[in-house]
C-alpha cells in the first residue's frame, strides 16, 4: 500500500462479510482464490488450495492487535465503514551537525 501512495484503507462491511451471493462470486472468495487460499463456507475447493495461515485483514485489523496498530490508526468507525491511516516511516535526521542551515541563518539575520 506505501508503495503505492495509498494513504487511507476503507473497509466496508457489507463487502467484507458478504453474504448475498453464493460462494465463489463473493470478493472475499476472488481473493482467497488469488491468494491460494481455500473459500469459507459449505461447498468444494480446488485440491491446490490451501488454509490461510492468518484470519481475514477485515477481521484483524479491527482486533486492534499490535501487527495492525504498527501498520495502522483507525480514524473513522460507523456501523458501515471503519476508516484505517496508512502508518508512514518517519525519515531519520541525517544531520550530525546541530549548526542551522543556510535559510534558518537568513531568518535569523532579517
């Protein structure tokens, strides 16, 4: 997500816990699928497919377990969407010199 400039992630709950369609049309099934994962629920798999080793980013993220708080804040939360910022690295001072830089000594002298 950093990789590409995301700054937010918007997870709408009738999306992640979508019931309305049958198995395999649901999103979560496609990225099951894309992830090699068995799809939950009732019905056959593909024999390549494998458990997920973890629980679902929906479920998870709001656990506010400390994997996810690293990553993310949650800034919004309704009954519909749960709004997460994209934590940032900070950049690290390189200055190993505590002397002002060039434009800091032109304010100081104005």
């Amino acid at each position: 997500m950093k990789a590409m400039g995301a700054d937010y992630v918007v997870l709408e709950n009738s999306i992640c816990y979508e019931r309305r369609h049958r198995r395999g049309c649901r999103l979560r099934d496609l990225l099951d699928l894309a992830n090699g994962h068995i799809m939950d629920g009732d019905g056959e798999n593909d024999q390549d497919l494998v458990p997920a080793t973890h629980r679902r980013f929906c479920e998870e993220v709001k656990t506010d377990a400390v994997s996810y708080t690293a990553l993310f804040n949650r800034t919004f939360q309704n009954k519909t969407f749960h709004v997460y910022r994209v934590k940032k690295k900070r950049k690290k001072n390189t200055k190993s010199s505590p002397e002002p830089s060039a434009s800091q000594q032109q304010d100081q002298a104005l």
